[in-house]
C-alpha cells in the first residue's frame, strides 16, 4: 500500500511517459520501434561480417573482394533513398499504418537473402533491402509519433528512434561476434513478424483521418491515444479543437498551396536549419566513424581489443540516445546541439593529433586514449546532432510544407548516407586519417557556429504553430 502511495504523485504527473495520459502513446512509440530496433541490429550485425567475409575464416564458400565489401556497405544508402521516397509518396494518401505494415516486407527479404546466400548479389539485394526498411522508417515514423505525442512529451519519444536503432546496433554487434553466420538469421527474422502483428493493436493517426474526412475515426483514435473515457467532456472539446484546427490548415492548403509556400521567409530558414543539420548529421562522420569503427581503431594504433572497443562504443550511442530522451523535452533542443557539436568538433581535433603524433612516436602507454577519445565523440554526437535530427527535422518546416520537405530532406540525408559511406575510406587512404578526421572537426564546428546564431527553439511549440 505504501508502495503504490509513493508512486501514484509520479502517475499523476503529465509529463510521466507512465501517466494515464500518456501511457498508450508511450507503448504504441515501442512497439513501432520495434521496426528500427531490428534496422539496427541488421547494420550492427553486418559490420564484423563484412570484415570477416574478407579473410580466410570467411563463413561463406565465395570470395568476397574489398570492390564488392565497398558496394555491401554502400549499398544501404541508395535503397534508403528507395524506402524515403516510397514512404514518402505513399504515407498522405494510403495513411501511415499502411506504410509501416510494409516496411516488415523488405526487412524480411533481408534475412532470408543474408540465410540462402549464393553469391555477393545476394548481399547486394539484402542491403539494399536493408536500406528501404530504414529509410522508410525515418520518413513515416518521425510522422507516426509526432501524430500521436502530446506536445510536452513528444520530444522524447521522437528520440526514442535513435535509441532503438543503436540500441540494434550494439545487439548486433555482440550477436555477429559470439553467434556463427547462418545460426543468427532464423532467429532474427521473428522480429520483423512481430512487428506485423504489433500494428494490429493500434489506430491510425487522428491526424491522417481528420485529414481524410473519417472524423468518427478519428476521435475514437484520439480517444486511444490519449487514453480518455467517451464521457469526458473535456476531452470532447480537445478533439473539436484539433479537428478544426486540421481542417481549416486543410482548406487554406488545398486553396493556397503553391510554389509560393516554398519561398517565404520561414521556408528558406527552415530550409537553411534542416541543411545544416544534414550536413552536421552526415559530414562529421558519426555514421562512417560506426560503419568503419574496425578499421578506424586499427589506424589509430590503439593497444586495445577492436571487438571490445566496438561493443563499448555501441553501449555509449545507447547512453547518447537515452540521456537525449531524458534531457530534450526538458532543456530544449538547442541547447543539446549546441553541446553536442561543439563537443565532437573538439574530440575529432583531439583523434586526429593523437593519430597524428602516434604516426611519428610510440605512443603505446596510451594506447588507451583512442577509445576514450571516440567514446565521448560517439556520446556528444547521440545527444544532440544524431539523437535530436529527426525530431528537429519535423518542426522546423512551416505546417503548410511540412510533409514534403521533411520528406525531400530525408531523401538528401539518405543519399549523403551513400556518398559519405563511399568517400570516407578514399579519404583516409588519401590524406590519412589525420587529416580526415580534421576536416570532419571543422565541418562540425561550422554547424556550431550556425547553431548558434540561427537555430530556433522549438520545445513546447505544437506542430500547428513549430
């Protein structure tokens, strides 16, 4: 009794994610990542294999070349590019739900592919399945969620789909180093059939059916998601709000959505903000330093274990992600940023002297420091420019143009996935990892300076008025 006395105060607050409020958009928000979750763990797990594929204790019986171990890691990029735009096109007219039933699809081919392999085409086809499954799941489910979250807590559960997928990431690593190639596969793919079977247990957005006319749908949605009884009165008035706030930004769109909703003022801002971010995102080389972490270490001539230092660095994008979910909703997005950029341009400076003067001297008493360096690298990156990107992404645009941008730019974000994936071994192999890692430094503290001066606070701000 004393037990559940302490703990009623901590239900009753609103911004509990356990609260009677907000308890179903919370469930709901995992069960969807379920989707990313097992992304994560496919791009995790496929790390060490690829390394692996070009040795002689391959699990494979054809040889794999460094040319086709380029186009396996690469290929993820253009069939996210696939997955942004099907989802994208497909999410306003077939509705959200639909788009997640599907993105179980690829993900399953994956696997299959990865367990009946022949030849590297099989590879090629599974990444790029691979690659559609996250590409859908960063265009639909920043949508999803948002759609559903209260304002006070939607920063959090906006997060929670970086936590998944590098919390995949790390299960992927410890799953690809202790399980042997074709044991894991059958296992896995039960995920993506749970998570089509999860998505009969809730609604479609009231957002999507307000905008489709089913209103009867709609607030029995809202009535889901919110967790209120038919009889309240004050939630009757919620819904007549948010329909009629959807509804008239409906009819101003279809009278007045032009190309001119694409150049005003707030537009190139947003348009500005969200390039910046893509650009921090991508150029600092949070996801080529994850992709190509073996090789990375190696170079850096650390004294460590690499399957150690790559689990420890996994733990860390977890801890990055989950104190974003802690801290986003409560200090505001800017702020994490700002830490966050200018935190990783200092650690990349930092790796690139130390692999610099290691180069020249023996540095081997602190053969240690490579890992500690990354370590807070990786975490200052999954607090702000990784653990923030999306749920910044879907507030920055203006309501009316909102849908298309977010999608456009999750297109240009995949795509740069692709090309950064392709350039960063070349540059190493060029200008060394030195210089490499320099360059991604000031490209990062450039971002910060624009952070800085330019990047709006959104915390609180409905999607109405972001």
């Amino acid at each position: 009794m004393t037990f559940n006395l302490r703990l009623a105060p901590l239900f009753d607050d609103p911004s509990c994610l356990l609260s009677a409020r907000n308890r179903y958009q919370f469930l709901v928000t995992l069960l969807v990542n379920i989707a990313t979750f097992s992304h994560g763990l496919g791009v995790g797990w496929m790390s060490p294999v690829m390394r692996d594929l070009q040795t002689a204790q391959s699990p494979l019986d054809f040889a794999v070349l460094v040319q086709e171990i380029s186009w396996i890691g690469s290929l993820v990029g253009i069939g996210s590019v696939m997955g942004n735009l099907l989802a994208g096109t497909l999410q306003d007219r077939i509705g959200r739900k639909m788009v997640m039933f599907g993105i179980a699809i690829p993900y399953s081919i994956f696997w299959c592919l990865i367990y009946f392999v022949q030849s590297v085409e099989y590879l090629y086809v599974g990444r790029l399945m691979a690659g559609m499954t996250g590409g859908a799941c960063y265009v639909v489910l920043p949508t999803f969620i948002s759609e559903i979250a209260d304002t006070h807590i939607r920063g959090r559960l906006g997060s929670m789909i970086l936590l998944s997928v590098n919390t995949g990431v790390l299960t992927g690593y410890i799953i690809s180093t202790t399980v042997s190639y074709f044991t894991a596969p059958p296992f896995i793919i039960a995920l993506p059939v749970c998570y089509f079977i999860c998505n009969f247990l809730f609604p479609e957005t009231p957002h999507h059916l307000i905008r489709k006319g089913k209103f009867a749908a709609a607030e029995k949605s809202f009535r889901f998601y919110k967790n209120i009884k038919s009889e309240d009165i004050k939630a009757v008035r919620e819904f007549e709000e948010l329909k009629s706030a959807l509804t008239k930004a409906q009819a101003e769109s279809d009278m007045s959505f032009n190309y001119r909703d694409f150049i005003t003022r707030p537009a190139f801002k947003a348009y500005a903000s969200a390039l910046t971010l893509l650009i921090c995102n991508q150029f600092s080389g949070s996801f080529c330093i994850t992709t190509y972490l073996s090789d990375i270490f190696a170079a850096s001539h650390t004294t460590l274990d690499v399957g150690m230092c790559t689990i420890v660095i996994g733990v860390l994008q977890i801890v990055g992600n989950y104190v974003t979910t802690l801290l986003c909703d409560k200090y505001g997005r800017r702020i994490l940023m700002l830490i966050s950029t200018s935190g990783a341009a200092v650690c990349l400076a930092t790796f690139g002297c130390f692999t610099f003067f290691a180069s020249r001297n023996d540095l081997s008493l602190v053969g240690w420091l490579p890992l500690v360096i990354l370590s807070f690298y990786v975490f200052l990156c999954n607090i702000g420019m990784v653990g923030c990107l999306f749920v910044v992404l879907v507030e920055l645009f203006p309501a009316k143009i909102r849908s298309a941008c977010v999608s456009t730019f999750v297109v240009i974000l995949s795509s740069t996935v692709f090309l950064t994936l392709k350039i960063f071994p070349i540059c190493v192999a060029v200008w060394g990892i030195s210089v490499t890692m320099w360059c991604c430094s000031v490209i990062t503290f450039s971002c910060f300076l624009y952070f800085s001066f330019y990047l709006e606070e959104t915390r609180g701000k409905s999607l109405l008025e972001a």
